[in-house]
C-alpha cells in the first residue's frame, strides 16, 4: 500500500491508497475507504491530455475550470461513488505517483501538467 506525499508546497500530509491508475485505486483516510475506477482515472486522463490546469482542491478562490470542480461534477456520472474537490487532491497524486502527471507549485496554486500523446 503506497504512502505518498500530498501536493503542494513542502507537505507532511501523506495519502494512502491501494490499487493501481491500470486497476482502479482504493483511497484509504481518516477510517474510510474511497474507491476511484480504473475508466473514472483514465478518463481524466484522456480529457486533460496535453494540458495544463489548476488543481483547485475546494479552497477559495476555485474556479469551475479547476481540476476538483471538474472531479466533483463528472464523477457522479462516470464513478462508482461521488467525488468531491478534496478527492482531486489525491488523484493528483497518485498520477504524479505513477508517472501519468507532473505539477508545480505557482504562487499559492498546484498547477498540474497531463502528458501528451
């Protein structure tokens, strides 16, 4: 079970998940379990590819552009559990994680950048 750092300046917050971006990943926080499909992940994916975007984790000053607001409203639809801003922050991760992401801290926001073809 992989235990990694949240994004964003110097954190100590850690996330915890089990899983794989290939597989589906299971959240695993504060005593409950988020589940987050392997199409839900890969959708994201395909939908910001090439881009770059703010995060947009639920603080103030989100905008609907921001990847939380985006997570919240498409996962209803396209995940078995309903989402919120503060889930993107941990599927950022994870895609920084494996490979599929990179970010970058700009003033007081997570930007993050999806890979190309």
């Amino acid at each position: 079970m992989p235990t990694i750092l949240a994004l964003g300046p110097p954190s100590k917050r850690t996330i915890t998940y089990t899983g794989s971006v290939k597989e589906g990943v299971t959240l695993h926080f504060d005593g409950v379990e988020k589940f987050i499909s392997s199409e839900f992940l890969h959708a994201i994916l395909r939908t910001f590819q090439g881009t770059t975007l703010r995060c947009g984790f639920g603080m103030a000053g989100s905008s609907p552009d921001d990847f939380g607001i985006w997570v919240e409203y498409y996962s209803e639809q396209m995940n078995p559990e309903k989402l919120y801003p503060r889930h993107a922050a941990h599927i950022a991760a994870i895609l920084v994680h494996e490979g599929y992401i990179t970010c970058r801290v700009q003033g007081n926001a997570v930007v993050l950048q999806f890979k190309g073809e």
